[in-house]
C-alpha cells in the first residue's frame, strides 16, 4: 500500500508504511494507530481500526476464521447482555456501505500484537450466541487483496 493510499485511510502518519501480514507490533507502535483498548477504534461512527485475539485472551469475543484465513467472524461490542447497536457497532455498520478497509492487529501476549493486514466489513447480523447465551453482532470481515 502506498503511503498516500495509508495518509487517506487513516489520517495518521504514523502507520509503518512496509508493515507486511504477520509483522509483530509493540503496543507503544498499535496505540500510535488504534488509540484506544477497546477493540473497535472509532471517530464518529467512522471505523478506524480492531482489535481481537479470537477469544484466547478475552473470551466474550469469540473472533474465528471462516471457511479460509481471508474471512474473520468478528464479534461487536459489549462485554455483558445483550449487544446495543451504540456508536462501535454502528461503525462497523458504516463500513460495510463505505467499503473502506481498516487494519487489524491479533493480541498474541501482552505487549505483542500481530498484524493481520487490511479487513472490509461485509455484513453484520444480530445472533444468539449459545455459549454467551445473550445476543451478539456478529460481522464478516474480508481481508483486502493487494490489488483492491
């Protein structure tokens, strides 16, 4: 990705312009981008960037891959009952009909983060997770092609 393609996509120049899937971040370089703890970093229900760690580490957010490692079920925010469509989900939402991509980092351990590359939210759905037993958004992330 270029640089100008990263300064549009973010407004923040600091995103490591030959960062490749699979990089390992420091928090200190995530934070520089997603500049919250919260998984779902957003500006005006506009989607910046996420977080998961597919439910290793924080297990109301079960996040697991789909049929291939090119599609992610990610789960919306709310840790406890059942998930609100509020401003985090909302922007997930907003993606979906903006198109635009957002970078995705794994929580391996604390203070390492894995770079997943470049994710567009493809849909969203209101479901009963078993497990939880209360009512989650769930949405499909794609990862982005070089070429897209």
């Amino acid at each position: 990705m270029s640089s100008e393609k990263v300064k549009n996509c973010f407004s923040n120049e600091n995103f490591p312009k030959e960062s490749r899937i699979g990089d390992i971040f420091s928090w200190s370089e995530v934070s520089d981008i997603h500049k919250t703890r919260h998984g779902i970093y957003q500006r005006n229900e506009r989607l910046i960037s996420l977080l998961t760690d597919f439910g290793q580490i924080n297990q109301c957010y079960p996040d697991f891959h789909g049929d291939s490692t090119d599609t992610i079920f990610y789960t919306g925010a709310g840790r406890r009952g059942d998930q609100k469509l509020d401003s985090f989900n909302c922007a997930l939402f907003n993606a979906i009909e903006s198109k635009h991509a957002v970078p995705l980092f794994n929580k391996l351990a604390v203070g390492r983060w894995e770079f997943l590359g470049f994710w567009r939210v493809m849909e969203g759905t209101y479901i009963f997770d078993e497990t939880q037993k209360r009512m989650i958004w769930r949405f499909t992330l794609e990862r982005k092609l070089e070429n897209d």
